[in-house]
C-alpha cells in the first residue's frame, strides 16, 4: 500500500488497491447498519427516491478514510457533493455508498459500494463491490476487468457477451424517479422489448454494467445516472471489452449510457436513437 500523500496521483494498482479496501470496509457498515438504517429513511428527489442513515453514514466513513490516507485528493459523492477540486493530475474520488438503496431497504440481494479514481476526468481504476453477495468487479484503465468471487476467492477475467444478435439479447436498463420520466422509459422499453431476448431490471447500476461486463447482461442502458452511478462500473465495462457511450456521439452521461460489446452496441443504439430514448423529461 502507498505511503500517506498529501497530492499527486499514484499508479492505477496501487488507487485500486486502496479502494478495494475501503470499499469492503464501508460494504461490512453498511451490512451491519441496515436493520437500524431502514428505519431511518428519507426521500431525496421524490418520494420514491429514497437515502437511508446507512447512505450518509458510508459515505462519511470512505472519505475520511481517503482522507486519512490521502489527504490531498478530492472526493465527489452521492450524498454530500462535491469536495475542493484536487489540483491538475491529482487524484479525485467518485463514490456510491449504496447504489442500490431501494434494494438494501426491502432486502434485495443487490446493493453496492462503487469506489473509483479518476485523474484529469478520466477514470482510471475503479471497484463495485455487491455488499449483500459479497462478489466484486475491478478494473485498472488499460488492466483489464475482474471479478472476486466471494465464495473462493478467486479473480476471474471478465470479456463481455459473445452475443452478436440483438433479437437475443439480453438487455439490463432502470427507470428515473420522476413519474413523467419514468412514463417515457417506459415507453422506450414498450418499443424495445419485441426487439430483444427480453430486459431485466436490477435496480443498482453499478451492477447492471459489471453484469454486462461479465455476460450475465448482453447490454445495458440507462437515461439519467449521475457520475456515481457509472464511474467504477463504466470502467469494468470498457475494460471487458464492451462499448460505453451515450447516444448519438455523446459521451456516457445524465442524458444516456449504453454499453454494449461492438456486435450489439450497433443495432442496439440504432433501436434506442429511433426510440428517443434519451429524450422525454
């Protein structure tokens, strides 16, 4: 592990590294706060939108622990925003601490910590750690993606779907709080679903995207997602292989995400271009 630091980047192993333990850590808070924290619920955009004591909590409990490490970086998170911008090639933290919160609140196996490190606005190393599972994905920019299973042990390269037909695919999306956008989504996935092997909705877009890293997802996308949702998880889908974007030449964002290995992504960009999916409120 590296030295304290007060600024400046490090290798993208030796960020990871760090965040992979931070991350199990805020995941074991978070698992031993839950029975308390869901009786401490709050709304956030709506009333559907849901943050919890465990969120606030977590997130608190992963930057001082980035602090302590490295004092000199900047964090933006969910619940608090963002810090002081770190200087130029310094290092800044983008974190979840329960992506998936509606999940952790009715015991859904399905909620994760996303820790990453991005330097100059480009991620360069990132972990979803599913806390209810145990299993985890990691990525280094230019490393490769990878999954820990949490009942051996061991790492296991991820490469995407091999699917190359969109008509069987599987695809993974999720759906806004706000009705109005949610009434467009859902019409979006009206118009998709005769085009597809069928959709899922998992609730935590983290996974979503290591799923569609590790094929258990063919493609995956999502209107709305703030940087927190996707950084770490963008990062292992690129790494595996898989093209992340948004739609129409835009980069991944609050507008649209899609990822998808290049067979798929095609013809699945098609159909979401034609159904405006990244339209609607």
């Amino acid at each position: 592990m590296s030295q304290k630091t007060s600024s400046g980047a490090s290798a993208p192993d030796e960020l990871l590294s760090l965040a992979v333990r931070i991350a199990r850590d805020a995941a074991a808070t978070a698992r031993r706060m839950r029975d308390a924290a869901i009786q401490d619920v709050q709304t956030k955009s709506t009333d559907t939108d849901v943050v919890t004591a465990a969120d606030r909590a977590v997130e608190r409990q992963v930057v001082e622990a980035l602090r302590a490490e490295r004092p000199g970086d900047g964090v933006l998170g969910e619940e608090y925003g963002d810090s002081t911008a770190p200087d130029p090639g310094a290092v800044r933290w983008i974190l979840d601490p329960i992506d998936g919160t509606v999940n952790y609140l009715y015991g859904l196996p399905s909620w994760a910590v996303s820790l990453a490190a991005e330097v100059d606005g480009v991620v360069v190393a990132g972990v979803v750690h599913n806390a209810a599972t145990g299993d985890e994905w990691t990525a280094t920019r230019g490393g490769g993606a990878w999954r820990v299973v949490a009942e051996t042990g061991l790492a296991r390269r991820l490469e995407g779907s091999v699917r190359t037909e969109l008509d069987q695919a599987l695809v993974g999306t999720g759906f806004g709080y706000d009705a109005a956008r949610r009434a467009h989504q859902g019409a979006v996935v009206a118009g998709l679903i005769t085009r597809v092997r069928d959709i899922r909705r998992i609730g935590a877009a983290s996974v979503d995207l290591c799923m569609a890293a590790e094929g258990m997802l063919d493609a995956y996308f999502e209107k709305g997602l703030n940087p927190w949702d996707h950084a770490a998880g963008g990062l292992v889908a690129t790494e595996a292989g898989l093209r992340v974007s948004g739609l129409d030449g835009d980069p991944p964002g609050s507008r649209m995400l899609i990822a998808a290995p290049p067979a798929l992504w095609g013809p699945l960009h098609a159909a979401l271009s034609e159904l405006d999916a990244a339209g609607g409120p």
